[in-house]
C-alpha cells in the first residue's frame, strides 16, 4: 500500500515544503513618511518579492503539480480498482458445480497425471544472476531474471461431481503458484521454481470441447472421448492454485490503497503546504491600504562550496478602516515597493486578504507560492509521477512481471553445503 512505501526522502520533502520561506526577520518597523502622491508609484505586480512568483503562475503550478498528477493517479486507480473489482467478483461467481459446455470454460478439481508418468504437470524455471555493492551506508544485492523456461505435460483435473476432464497445456500457460524453491546452482547464479503437482487443487481457464462426444461402447470410455480443455488462440490458458478471484482482490487492494493515499495528499498539501494561497483564493478579496510602516533585514546565505553573500528582505505594513474598525496589513514585498513608500510616492498599496483572518495577508492581486514551494513541489509530482507506476509493476504477483527482479541489503549469502 501508499502508506507502507512511505520513506524518509519524502519525509523530508514534506518537510521542506512545511518549512519552506517560513523565516522570521529580526528587524524593528520603521514609521513610513508621509505619503504625497495622487496614485500608487508602481503596479501591483512589482510589490511581490523576489522569493515569490506571481499569482497567475502559482495558479498554474498549483494545476500542473498538484491537480494534475493527483487526478491522473487517483482516475487511473479509481478505474482499475473497479475493474478488479468487477474481475474478482465475476471470478468468484463460478460455480464449479455447473455442468460443462463447449466453448470457454473454467474448471476446478485436483490434478491427476497419466499413468507412467512423473514429474510436475507444469514446471516454471526462473534463471536469475545476483550482484553486490557497496551503498553509501551498507552493501545491497539483487537478483535479476536472465531467463525463463517452461516445461509442460497434459494432466487431468478430476472435478467435484468425479467427472475428468483433459488438460492440454502450450508453453504460453500462466501459473498462478508459489515460487518460493530456491535452487543455488553457482555463487552468482540461481533458479527459482513455480511447479504444479499431483494432487493439487487448481482451477483452469481454456477452451473446452468434446462435451458432447458420445461413446459407441457403451460403459467404456477412451480417453479421447473425455472432454478437453485447450489454450484459445488468443488467451493464453491461466492454471491457477489460487483461490477464484483472488489475484484480481489484491490488484484492486492495491489500487485502493492508492485511491486513499491521493486524497489524503490532495486534501494535506492545500491545508498544510500552502495554507495561505489556498484560504486567498477561495476567500480572498483584493483590498487598498495606506502604508504606515516599512521593515527592512537581510539574511546571509551560504551555499555548498560556494562563497556566501546577503539576501535583502522588505516588508510593509498598511492600515484600512473597514466598518470603523482599523485593518492593519503585514506582508513582505519588493525593494520597488518599499523604496516607493520610503520615497512618499505611494498613498495606497494593493493586497489581497481573505474574508475570514486578517492574518492570512500577500501582498499584490492574488495567492503566491514561494520560489521553493514551487520547486519542491514540481519535485514532489515527478516523485508521484515515478514512484506510481514503479510500485503498480512491483506489487504484481511473480507471474505478471515480465522480469524477476529481488533486492535486499548486505552482501549476497553464502550458498548452503
């Protein structure tokens, strides 16, 4: 499931979201001057910092990196959880009680093999080479599928009502069986094993003929009088330990966990990651304020084997009468704006407030991400963008992967004398 692929690297992305721009200055507030102009010294687009981008940009960011890869994710796993759904349900209605019919057919017995015969019905052999190395903190290892051969046999499955029915196997067989016997062969070299046995209880998908075959000696029967069970041509034939519908009830399972890692990731990041842009644009109204006071601090920055240097912060605070009650409005802008209020050229200066707080503040027309928010998370949707289909292929059974590919930390075992 989502929650259980959880790991610290995106622990720590959603902590550098959380964190992100959240630095508080130091610096007293200055009284602004008086401010003489008839109109505003500069447009509403220059008041934003530089650590901001502006609001049309950050609507489309908020589209590109948030709405977009969770509606993607979420309908594509809303659409194969029904599907499996659906399978696993149609799966489980069969009833292996049912009388036989020609044509498509699903049947469910015990394994029975030819007299003189031995070995397994079906026989799947994995060829897989390990390799080890060193990781940053420890040594890892894998195994990965260099090869795949598929040994088969006609067999019988003796149904419910005793009646037996031939299975004629191809090479293309799906089975649906444990692979866990490990054949060590070499150092670096080993075999995994799917084996389908005497005695076991299988149901089985093919095309079904000879129901209707009647028999000219009476009491006794030929074997080429039993009906038999072929591959179609275009579906290859599923023989399958497992109980009906249960590959499709751990797909759909699966979808589902994603389903709900979506929606919980869609409702956090508004709520959490960028609270203020989300409260602006669904209760935010664009207000003029008068300056009255302007802030000023600078933050030294020093980058990975680079020299470091100081980043200027401005800050205004304006005040609005509303209702005869006194609104006063804090944000952080550009030099343009606190060089026009320090000059007197700016009577008013646009913000954007919501209805509810007059804390939730940004100054301009509109909710702004900051630079890194934006960054982090662009980097946050690729993320989801890879780590969705990777986990879909590697939560499938054995036998729907194309390759075998089995990971572990240290160094690859010893192989047992």
């Amino acid at each position: 499931m989502m929650a259980r692929r959880w790991n610290p690297v995106a622990a720590m992305l959603l902590t550098s979201l959380l964190l992100g721009g959240c630095e508080e200055p130091s610096a007293p507030w200055e009284p602004a001057p008086p401010q003489y102009a008839v109109s505003s010294g500069f447009d509403s687009g220059s008041s934003l910092p530089e650590s901001r981008i502006n609001p049309r940009a950050t609507a489309a960011m908020v589209f590109l990196f948030v709405v977009l890869p969770c509606g993607l994710i979420g309908a594509w796993s809303l659409f194969w959880w029904l599907e499996h759904r659906r399978r696993a349900a149609v799966e489980r209605a069969f009833d292996p009680r049912a009388p036989l019919a020609n044509g498509h057919a699903v049947i469910v017995g015990q394994v029975e093999l030819d007299e003189g015969t031995s070995g397994p019905a079906i026989a799947v052999s994995i060829q897989q080479r390990g390799r080890e190395w060193q990781g940053k903190n420890n040594w890892l290892h894998d195994w990965r599928e260099t090869s795949r051969t598929v040994r088969v046999q006609p067999f019988w499955v003796r149904l419910l009502s005793g009646q037996r029915v031939r299975v004629e196997p191809d090479e293309r067989v799906a089975l649906h069986d444990d692979l866990s016997r490990i054949k060590r062969t070499e150092f670096f070299e080993r075999v995994r094993f799917a084996e389908l046995t005497a005695g076991e209880t299988v149901h089985v998908s093919g095309s079904l003929f000879g129901v209707d075959a009647q028999d000219a000696g009476g009491a006794y029967r030929t074997m080429a009088r039993d009906p038999v069970l072929r591959p179609s041509h275009l579906v290859p034939m599923v023989v399958s330990t497992e109980r009906p519908g249960e590959t499709s009830a751990k797909r759909a399972d699966f979808y589902r966990s994603w389903i709900v890692g979506i929606a919980v990731l869609a409702l956090a990041l508004p709520i959490i990651v960028f609270p203020t842009v989300t409260q602006l644009a669904l209760t935010g109204e664009t207000v003029s304020a008068v300056p009255v006071e302007t802030r000023h601090w600078q933050v030294y920055r020093k980058p990975k084997n680079q020299p470091g240097y100081f980043v200027q912060h401005y800050a205004l605070s304006s005040v609005r009468t509303v209702g005869g009650r006194r609104q006063l409005l804090t944000d952080e802008c550009s030099f343009t704006a606190w060089s026009c209020v320090l000059s007197g050229g700016c009577p008013t200066v646009s913000y954007t407030v919501s209805a509810l707080s007059d804390d939730v503040v940004q100054i301009g027309l509109g909710g702004q991400l900051s630079n890194l928010r934006a960054v982090l998370l662009a980097v946050l949707a690729l993320c989801l963008l890879l780590a969705f289909p990777i986990a879909a292929v590697n939560s499938r059974p054995w036998y729907l992967r194309r390759k075998i590919v089995d990971g572990g930390t240290g160094k690859l075992p010893r192989p047992e004398h």
